[in-house]
C-alpha cells in the first residue's frame, strides 16, 4: 500500500476530500496496480477507486496517453453538429453560405 500524502495535507489544513468522488489513474506501463487508500475522519481507510480514463478541463485522457478516446468523442461531435445542419438546410452550396 501506499501512504497518501493528500490524506496528510488535509488533516494539516482541515480540508477533508470524499474519497468516493476520487480516483486514481497511473500513467506507465506498470503491471501491478498500485492501492491507495484514504483515511475517513474515523480513522477507518478506504481503497480509493483505479481508473483508466477520465475527463479532465474537457479533455479525454488514457493511463497510456493517447488520446483516443479524446478524438473519438470530438469526431463524433462534429459528425452530430453535420447531421443537424444537414437536416436543417435544404440546399448546401457555396451561395447559401456566402453573403457578399
């Protein structure tokens, strides 16, 4: 196990975090998954949950960095926004766009 150095911070400035909302994400290529655990304010420790992609400021990010996912998520966005302009004009040519 390794020793949270969060869970010390906090205690200093009494500011407790809820451990159900926190998750850990190892960037490597490491085998073993390493187990963090958080104090309760009883003492008691809880496993904090592992995973291996979350969102962040917007932005899909993988334990390996590749940003697939990201990509995924942003292609299928536009394809979606296409879909509705598609749907909403009847003709689509350079004269409907242009206004000059």
């Amino acid at each position: 196990m390794y020793i949270n150095k969060l869970d010390s911070w906090s205690k200093n400035w009494c500011l407790m975090f809820n451990p159900t909302k926190c998750k850990v994400m190892s960037l490597g290529r490491s085998r073993i998954p390493p187990v963090y655990t958080m104090s309760l304010c009883d003492g008691s420790a809880v496993k904090i949950e592992c995973t291996n992609l979350e969102k962040d400021l917007g932005i899909m990010i993988d334990s390996g960095l590749t940003f697939v996912e990201h990509m995924h998520m942003v292609s299928k966005k536009a394809i979606g926004i296409m879909a509705v302009i598609r749907r909403t004009f009847t003709c689509l040519d350079i004269k409907c766009f242009n206004s000059k």
